[in-house]
C-alpha cells in the first residue's frame, strides 16, 4: 500500500538554536519516513515580510543545508522550493477568489504580525491561501506544523470545501499533525529558549560558541544542583547517566557546566560538520530534483482544477 502522503513548508529563516531541535527538527526527522513526504522551502511566502533578495537566496540555501545536517535523506524525501513550482501562486489566486475578506480577517496569525509591527501588505492578508495551495496540490494527509499553524490548516480544509462546493469535488481534506516534543526547551535563564529572548544555544554553534552560552546559565541551584544546567543536560543524556556526574560534582558549577559543554559539542559537532560538508552544488542539485518531482504531482491537480473552474 502506498504511504500517506506528508507536506510540511519551511520558513527559510537562520539561526536555529537547540529548542528549535528537540521541538520541531527532531520529532521530524523521527516521523518523515513513515510518509511519502514532501518538504518545501516557502520562500514567496518569506517575500512578505523580507525585502532582500541576497538575504532570500541565503536563507533558502541555509534551510535546505539544515534539514539535509539534522538528518532528512533528499532520497526519502521530495525536497523543493516553492518558486520553483508556479502552480502553488496559480492556485492560491483562485482561492482568493472563493474566500471573502472577513474570513481572512480573522486569522490569528495575520492579526499578531500586524499588531507587531510588520506592515499589512496583501500577501500578508491573503497567506493563508498560499498555504491551502501548497497543501492540497499534494493532497497532503498529514501536515506537520507547530500548533501556531492549527488555524492555517483550517484554512486550507476550508478552501477545499469551498472549491468542492463552488466546482466540482477536487481536494481532500488536510490534518494538521502535531509532533510529540521533548516539551519545551529551557534557555541559559531557565524560561523557554527562544531567539526574541537571547537565550539559546546555537543548533550549529561552533565548540566557543556553546561554551560562551553555557558558562552564561544561570545557576539557580536546588540541594547543589544547579537546575538550568541539569535540564539542558538531560536533553543529551538519561537520569541515570547523569546522577554519578552530578552526585560528585555536587555545588561544583563549573565542573559540571565543563560537563555540559562537553556533551553538548559531541551532540553538536557531527550536524555542523555535516553542514558545512554540504556545497551550494549539492543544495542546488536536491531542488533541482525536488522540483521536478514537485511539479509532476502538483502539474495534474492543477490541470483538474483548471478545467474545474473552466480556464480550459
Ligand atoms: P523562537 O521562539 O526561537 O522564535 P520559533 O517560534 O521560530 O522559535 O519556533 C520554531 C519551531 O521550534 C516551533 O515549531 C517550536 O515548536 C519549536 N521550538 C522553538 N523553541 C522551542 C523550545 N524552547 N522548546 C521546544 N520547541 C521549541
Ligand atoms: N506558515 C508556515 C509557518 O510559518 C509555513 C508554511 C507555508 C507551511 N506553507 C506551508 C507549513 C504548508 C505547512 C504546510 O511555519
């Protein structure tokens, strides 16, 4: 029997740090293989909010690098870019023209962005519609997205039975599939790691890089157990494994941060020699082949639906 199939859509945005590991990229990679998966670079959805054409190729590039350093195998997997399969604005235009501007009014997402600053251009406003296209030109079953993208799934299940209703029945129905985590990831001051609170751990730091960050844990201490460093330890080792460690290092912060920094370069150091190893050829060379790949299954669904709404 075939796979269900999977789609998720990558912000290609830098600087991933640890949280974003054991909460997103992890629970990923463990799950894709059970999917015919396809993992798109979003980057005509980036163009709402970035400006900079040099800062878009690089951030594109970097994504495809981190996803193929975490451990995605581009043979297991249909890797591309958005832009490069014209189908997903060609349809996003004739959702456009099925949904009505106070539905799209009430998108969390949309509202939050503006209400933090960012300027309400149009493709901010009609993003949500994009994301249907890319969805369910695949016939995505799954889509893996963290639970600030529940809303944009019921978008896309929303312009389905729109399109159904108005022509004829194209699409199915999509399911947000939200990925077990670690649970969240504490940052160097114990509240949640996140980049807006300068709190991180590099994902692909390099060995001065995570030591810097972990000399500057704070060491909040229960019973001589500084509880910061013990909870980013316990992402990389088992209870068990860390009681001798910390039994005779008791009240010893330093040791046990050198500890820390230890485990956490072993962790770290074979996803950034990895990355690095990846040449912009080979980044190119995957969404070559992705693309074709992409176009092929999104080709004849857009064919279905042209001749659904009477283009052809
Ligand atoms: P940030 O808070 O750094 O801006 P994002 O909001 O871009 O991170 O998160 C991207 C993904 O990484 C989300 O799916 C989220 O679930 C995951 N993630 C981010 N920070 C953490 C964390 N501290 N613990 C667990 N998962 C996290
Ligand atoms: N909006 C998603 C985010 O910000 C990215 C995205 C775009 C996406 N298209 C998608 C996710 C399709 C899943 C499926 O994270």
């Amino acid at each position: 029997m075939a796979k269900p199939r999977l789609l998720t859509g990558l912000q290609p945005s830098g600087d991933l740090h640890i949280g974003n590991y054991f909460g997103a990229l992890k629970p990923f990679v463990d799950t894709y293989e059970k999917y015919d998966s396809f993992l798109m670079v979003v980057d005509y959805h980036a163009l709402t909010s970035l400006k900079s054409p040099d800062e878009l190729r690089k951030n594109t590039i970097e994504a495809v690098r981190t996803y193929l350093a975490v451990g995605v195998d581009p043979n297991k997997a249909v890797i591309f870019k958005q832009s490069d399969v014209p189908a997903h604005t060609e349809l996003a235009w004739i959702f456009d023209c099925l949904v009505t501007v106070p539905f799209l009014m009430q998108a969390h997402a949309y509202k939050d962005k503006v209400a933090k600053g960012l300027e309400a251009n149009a493709g901010l406003f009609t993003y949500p519609m994009l994301m249907a296209a890319d969805i369910l030109l695949y016939d995505a079953e799954a889509v893996p997205v963290g639970e600030d993208q529940r809303q944009h799934i019921e978008y896309a299940r929303e312009a389905a039975a729109k399109f159904n209703k108005a022509f004829t029945e194209v699409f199915k129905a999509p399911k947000e599939l939200i990925l077990k985590a670690t649970g969240v990831v504490p940052g160097t001051d114990g509240k949640k790691m996140s980049k807006s609170y300068g709190n991180t751990i590099p994902l692909f730091g390099s060995r001065e890089e995570i030591q810097k960050a972990v000399m500057s844990i704070v060491t909040d201490s229960s019973a001589g157990i500084p509880e910061n460093v013990y909870a980013m330890h316990k992402l990389l080792k088992s209870e068990a494994e860390l009681a001798p460690l910390y039994e005779a290092n008791k009240g010893s912060y330093k040791a046990l941060k050198d500890a820390l920094v230890e485990d956490l370069d072993a962790f770290i150091a074979p996803m950034r020699e990895k990355r690095e190893s990846i040449s912009d050829a080979e980044v190119a060379s995957v969404l070559a082949d992705g693309a074709e790949k992409a176009r092929e299954v999104s080709e004849a669904k857009m064919e279905a639906v042209r001749k659904a709404v009477g283009v052809r």
